[in-house]
C-alpha cells in the first residue's frame, strides 16, 4: 500500500527544488497532487512530470502573499478531487533583491523585512487560515510547513529570513495545540544546505565547502532528502507527530 493512496495534498511552493522533490514523492505514494506555485507554468511542468510517473496531479499558479489567490487554490483543489486531506507550505521569498538584500540588523532596509514577513510568515498564516476549515471538513488532516536551521543557529547574515523562520516555528506550536484534538496535525521540517542538481551545478565549490564545513554528514543535503521526511509527516505513518519542527539537516544543528 503507498502511504498517500487517494490522499489528497496540496502545496503552495511545490515547483521549487525541495517543492519538486515533495511534489514527485508525493504521487510516487499515490497522492493526488495539487502543484501550486507562483510560475503557473512551473507548476504545470511538475503536475506533468508527476503524471508522466503515473500519478495524479493538478498544476496551478498561486501566489501565497495574496488570500484570493490562496482561496482560489484551495477551491481548485477541491474541486478536482473533492476534499483536501494534507498540505505542504514551502514557498519562501529566495530572490535576490530579498535574499541579498537581508544583510544584518542594523543595515537592512526593513523593505527587506517587509517582503520576507510577507511571504514566509504572514503567507503561511494565511494559507493556515484557508486550509483548517477544509482538513476539518474531512474529520481532521496534516500540515507541513517548511521552516530551516536558520531559525536555530544564529547566523551572522540573514535576519529577516531567520526571524520569519522562527515565527513560523511558534505558528507550527500553536496550529498543533489549537486543532491537534480534532485531528489536525501541524509539523515543521527545518532544512539544512539542500542543493538540487540544476543548482549545484552552477554553485561555486568554495561555496559548497563552507556549507559542508558547517554539517556532520558528508555531503550536502538533496531535495529527496526533505521530501522523504515531509511525506512521513502527511502520511498516516506521522499519526502521532505532532507539534515538532523536525531538523534534516546533515547534523547543522543538534537540537
Ligand atoms: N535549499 C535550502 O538550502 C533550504 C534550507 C532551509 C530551508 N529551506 C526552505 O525550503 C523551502 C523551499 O526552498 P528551495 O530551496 O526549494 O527554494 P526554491 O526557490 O527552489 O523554492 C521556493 C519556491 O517558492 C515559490 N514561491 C516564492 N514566493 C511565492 C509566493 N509568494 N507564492 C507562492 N509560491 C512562491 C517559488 O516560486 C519557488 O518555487 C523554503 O521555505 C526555504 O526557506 C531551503
């Protein structure tokens, strides 16, 4: 039996590097997949590849700082399968003019700040808003979100990025102990260095080996890697996880 058979999951961030990878796992385990992701064309190209798998997969574009956006999503999804029993939150702002831009407390410009806030916390609360009241429907579900280690170990650089981390961390402990006794079970999975192949390729390797100075394993982490353990969490084998933000980090941090 595969662990999401006739399950349905939807993911907001699921065309990305570990989006991808959660997203193919997902209808490897025989979920019906619900793509979302702020390129419509990416999530297309995913849902595809999921179904060239032989899976089941819807793709479409949705943008996480928008609630219409987010209702839009949820009704599609719905729609196309009836019901919603899991969801995987991962979108996070990674361009450039955010990513680089969140230098350190006393240099950023709290446009910066804005902008993360935005999509990494207040975008997740949002889509927590949107999606308790489907997974009740269904007599209760699970939650994913994707926080990082960047929450817990108290980088130089990055503060906006690590703040909206943390935040999420405390959203994970609240959805868990509001809803945990009518079914909903809310996890986080931090994530360490995870690079995909189209991005490892193009990374420099003095770059790789300062990540990989920072971890106890050997290499660096892979999208396979957090998809594993975020479609542990949505299956009926996490039933009694609950409440956790669960590190898959080659040993960045021991917590
Ligand atoms: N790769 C790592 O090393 C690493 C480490 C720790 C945590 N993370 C977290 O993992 C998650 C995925 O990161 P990734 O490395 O796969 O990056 P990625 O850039 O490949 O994926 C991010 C995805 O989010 C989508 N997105 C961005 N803003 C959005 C919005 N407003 N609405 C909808 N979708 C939006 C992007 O289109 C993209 O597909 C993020 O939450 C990130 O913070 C990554």
């Amino acid at each position: 039996m595969k662990r999401l058979e006739g399950r349905t999951v939807l993911l907001f961030g699921g065309a990305g590097g570990i989006g991808s990878a959660v997203s193919l796992r997902a209808g490897a385990e025989g979920a019906n997949v619900v793509v979302g992701s702020r390129q419509h064309d990416h999530a297309t190209a995913v849902a595809a590849e999921v179904e060239a798998n032989g899976g089941t997969a819807l793709g479409l574009g949705v943008d996480i700082r928008s609630e219409t956006s987010i209702d839009a999503a949820v009704d599609a999804a719905i729609a196309a399968f009836g019901g919603i029993d899991a969801v995987h939150v991962n979108a996070a702002d990674m361009s450039p003019e955010t990513i680089q831009a969140d230098t350190d407390a006393a240099a950023i410009d709290l446009d910066v700040f804005d902008r993360s806030v935005r999509t990494n916390l207040r975008g997740y609360l949002a889509c927590t808003q949107r999606v308790i009241p489907v997974l009740l429907a269904r007599g209760g579900g699970a939650i994913v979100y994707t926080s990082s280690a960047a929450a817990f170990v108290g980088e130089p650089e990055r503060p906006a990025y690590a703040i909206t981390k943390a935040g999420l961390n405390s959203l994970v402990w609240h959805v868990a102990s509001r809803w945990g006794k009518e079914g909903i079970r809310a996890n986080a999975v931090a994530p360490g260095p995870t690079v995909s192949a189209a991005v490892d390729s193009v990374l420099p390797d003095s770059y790789k080996q300062e990540m990989l100075a920072t971890l106890r394993s050997p290499r660096l982490g892979k999208p396979e890697d957090i998809a594993a353990m975020v479609v542990l969490l949505l299956s009926s084998e996490g039933e009694w996880v609950n409440g956790q933000v669960i590190s898959v980090d080659g040993g960045r941090t021991l917590r």
